[in-house]
C-alpha cells in the first residue's frame, strides 16, 4: 500500500500509530485531521537504535492521536 493507503487502512482497523522512517511523509500527505498518531523515527541504523530501543517506545506510546512526531 501506498503511504496515503495505509494510513486509511491502518485508522480503520483502529491502529494508533503508525512507525515510519520516512522524513518526507508529513510533506507528502495530509495529515490534517488523522486520528492515527504518526512517529518518524529519524535513525534508521538497527546497531544505534537497538540502544535506545526502550526510549522509542515510551516516546511511542505517549503519542496522542493525530499527533506527529520526529523521533
């Protein structure tokens, strides 16, 4: 699916997040009035991010609906 797709499918199966490392998306779709929360995650390199792995996912689930967020 395509990004835009996704994100349809993702809010109407009741996802409340969606994981990207796409820096582009916010620019690329209208994320005005989503109710699914959006985190970018800017490191994309497993060996860095395993490490701070705990601090994403908190970060992650305090993610309020529509929110957008650069991680």
């Amino acid at each position: 699916l395509s990004n835009g797709d996704l994100i349809e499918v993702a809010e109407r199966n009741d996802f409340e997040v969606r994981v990207s490392t796409d820096r582009n998306l916010r620019y690329q779709q209208n994320l005005t009035e989503r109710t699914i929360a959006i985190a970018v995650v800017l490191q994309s390199a497993w060996p860095v991010l395993k490490t701070r792995a705990d601090e994403v996912s908190d970060v992650i689930s305090n993610l309020g609906p529509g929110e957008y967020l650069e991680i």
